[in-house]
C-alpha cells in the first residue's frame, strides 16, 4: 500500500477559511434569529417553530439533488469550485436580508429568507465538504481536514460573539437586534475574502472517478451502506439535543439566571472551550480509534447536562464550569463524524466503483440541516406547549419555568446517551479503513493497467 503525503499547513488554513464567515453568520441564526423574530419582530413561537421545520421540507430535495449535480459538474475549474462561488452571493443576500429585516417585517419575511439561507448553504456546503473528503484517503489525516475546518468554525462563532460582546461593554450596545447587526456586517465583509482565498489557493484533486450511477439507484446503494446508516443516525440524534440547547440558551439565561445582558459572554466561554478541545479530540481518536472518542464525547456532554438544573436566578457564573465541559465535549461533534464519514465514502466507493462524495454529503447535509430544525422545533414548540411567554419584560410562573429548565438541561442528556449506543459498535476502524484503502489501490492499478 502506498504511502500519502501528510497535507500540508497552508493548505489545510486555506481550506478552512470557507467555513469561517459562514459559521459566524450560522450562528445568529440557531441562538439569536428564534429569539429575535418571536420576542422583537412579534413572530408567535409556534410559528417560528413551523417555519423552522417547514424550511427543511424543502431540502428533501434540494440536497439530494445538489449532490447529484456536483458530482457531475465538469468544468475547466474543477466541480466543487464553481458551486462555492455561486453560493456565495447567495447566501450575503440572505444574511442581509434575515439579518437586518426592515420595519414590520414578520412570518413571511422570515419564511422567504430562511429558505433562500438554506438554500444557499446546501450549494456551499455539499461540494465544500465532498471536496475536504478527497483532499487525502489516509484515515487519521482526514481528522486533521476535519480539525481545521471544525476549528475556523469555531473561530467564526467566537467572532460572532467577541464582537457584540466587546459593543456592549464599550458602547453599551446590546440585545439581540444589536448583535445581528454587527454579526451580519462583519459576515458581508468577510465571506468573500475566506471563499476566495480557498478557491485560488486549495487545489481539487486531478483524477477521481467519473459518475454514472442513476440518482435512485444511487441513493438505494447508499442506503445499503450499514456503517453509514449507524454514523448518520447517531450524528442526527446527537444534534437533535445540541439544537434544542442552543436556541434556548438565550431563554435559559434570560428567564430563569434573570442575566440577559450577559448572554454573549458565556456563549463566548461555551466556543472557547469547544475551540480548544478539538486538537484533543483529534489527538484521542489517532489513540483509541474515530468511534470510540465520538462515544466518549456524548457521554461526557450527557454527563454535565442535568447540572443545569441546579441553577436558578443570580447563579450566571455558577454555570460556567458546566458550560466549559459541556463546550469541551461539543468540540468532538464536528471534527470526529466528518472524519468518519470521509471513510464510509470509501466502502461505497468499492461497492460502486464510483467517487460519489457529494451525493454522500448532501444526504449529510440534509440530515444535519434536519436535525437543526427538529431540535428548534422542539425547543419551540415544548415551549409554546407549556404557555411559556417569550415577550420581552414577560414573568412566566413557576410551571413555565420549570418547563424550560427540564427542557434545556434533562431532555438533550436522553438524546447523547442514545446517539452514543448507536455509534458503540460502529465497524470502521483504523485496521479495517487500512483493508479498504489497500483493496481500493489494487482496484486503481488494475484499472490503470
């Protein structure tokens, strides 16, 4: 078996810097846009709810659909390029747009632009993520794609956050209209200079196989990939209990630690620690295999979650020690499971004897985006359910209370706990990535020969 050349520094820090502006924009987007449309733009929370969920019907088709497309895409730049530079006005319009709505801009507003958000994240994302796949076929270098990449998002994030936190302790600027605003601003500036310089400075592999498979009996081939149905299963309930956290952050902080104006501060803190844990969690999966740190990452956040419920008003720096765990645990979710998705690729590959990576992350993308909407749909709706009241200035009685804080700190443990049973028997590991990769390399010399 060949040996591959590790990837260089400069050329993981140029792929990365896609993710960066994109992830600062996605931020707002889970924490601050439910908040601000329900509490500032008078949207009723089981609207947003819907709107939220409704928005990803649409991605039934559109992601498989893209994934399709990039695969076939030819064209003199290469067939991931060109769709990331598409995608890229794309989506600053509709940052633009959702984030700086105009005076009496409601439901539909919200609908429209949420959709063409969505939209033009599956045009990114598919063939960014499809192109970091195929940068390297050694398994433990894949984590190290995945790494950088997690990383500069969770640059993205903290920028999202230092910026209106450094407002509102200069300038007293805050709210979450505030922070949309300077978020949105930065992303327009910035979004353009990260994609660029990834497309000028990343090279996209000159040789992969051409496909040809039909979309359905594609998706049927997929569907057969047993390791790919585990890991995309255990990824969605895992993410369903961080989006419903994520979004009610914001409501736990402000209803229930009565600190609102602290907020940013400790999302701030949550970032930071999931920043720093990713080297780790990449150092642990080289030690004991991809699976078995992605399992220990769930039980650690599962672990800290029901902590929250010790909390109660006045107690906003109690709850940094359980955010900074809750935060170091998080930072395995994006590295570790994009990793492993890189070398699920390679069994449909031997099966197919295609190179169908985009078609893979659409269906990943799909799953993540769908993941997102259920956990804030839940989130959302939970509270709606239980008449809680979002307004600003609103006392909620204590049963309401109790609702979120049960919401917010014992229901996402029951979701980690499960995702983290689904992965424990996962089939890939190193030894059998190495079997692949070999069978693959043999494959290659035949059909060049």
């Amino acid at each position: 078996m060949s040996e591959h050349k590790p990837l260089a520094r400069s050329t993981l820090f140029f792929y990365s810097l896609a993710e960066l502006p994109v992830s600062m924009a996605l931020f707002p987007v889970i924490v601050f846009i439910p908040k601000f449309y329900t509490s500032e733009m008078g949207v009723p929370l089981a609207l947003a709810a819907n709107i939220i969920l409704l928005v990803r019907i649409f991605d039934v088709v559109t992601d498989p659909l893209m994934g399709f497309i990039g695969d076939r895409t030819r064209t003199p730049w290469g067939r991931r390029r060109v769709w990331i530079a598409v995608a890229t006005p794309v989506l600053m319009v509709s940052i633009y747009m959702l984030f700086m709505p105009p005076s009496g801009a409601g439901g539909w507003h919200m609908a429209v632009w949420m959709f063409v958000l969505s939209l033009g994240t599956t045009m990114l994302f598919i063939p960014y993520y499809a192109w970091g796949a195929e940068l390297t076929p050694d398994y433990n270098e894949r984590s190290r794609v995945t790494g950088w990449r997690s990383m500069m998002g969770v640059v993205g994030s903290l920028a999202a956050q230092l910026a209106p936190a450094i407002a509102l302790l200069a300038f007293g600027i805050g709210g979450s209209g505030a922070v949309l605003v300077i978020v949105g601003t930065m992303m327009l500036a910035v979004m353009p200079i990260g994609a660029l310089l990834t497309l000028v400075r990343v090279p996209e592999p000159a040789h992969y196989q051409s496909t040809y498979i039909p979309l359905w009996q594609g998706l049927r081939l997929m569907m057969e990939n047993g390791p790919f149905k585990r890991l995309v299963l255990a990824f969605m309930v895992g993410s369903i209990a961080l989006s419903i956290t994520t979004p009610l952050y914001l409501f736990f902080i402000t209803f229930v630690l009565h600190a609102e104006e602290k907020a940013i501060f400790m999302l701030t803190f949550f970032y930071l620690a999931n920043f720093s844990a990713v080297p780790f969690w990449v150092w642990l999966s080289a030690r004991i295999g991809k699976h078995r740190a992605y399992v220990a990452s769930f039980a650690i956040i599962a672990c800290a979650h029901p902590f929250y419920l010790l909390l109660g008003d006045g107690d906003f720096w109690w709850m940094l020690p359980i955010t900074l765990v809750t935060g170091f645990s998080a930072g395995g979710f994006a590295a570790l499971p994009n990793s492993m998705k890189a070398d699920v690729i390679d069994l449909d590959t031997l099966k197919s004897g295609e190179n169908r990576a985009a078609m893979f992350f659409s269906a990943w993308s799909f799953t993540q985006k769908l993941a997102g909407s259920l956990g804030g749909w839940i989130a959302l709706s939970t509270l709606a359910w239980v008449g809680f009241n979002a307004a600003p200035g609103a006392v909620n009685a204590e049963d309401e209370l109790l609702g979120l804080r049960l919401l917010f700190a014992l229901i996402p443990s029951a979701f980690y706990l499960s995702a983290g049973a689904i992965i424990w028997k996962y089939p890939i590991t190193r030894e059998k990535h190495r079997e692949m990769r070999a069978e693959l390399e043999r494959a290659a010399r035949g059909v060049a020969g």
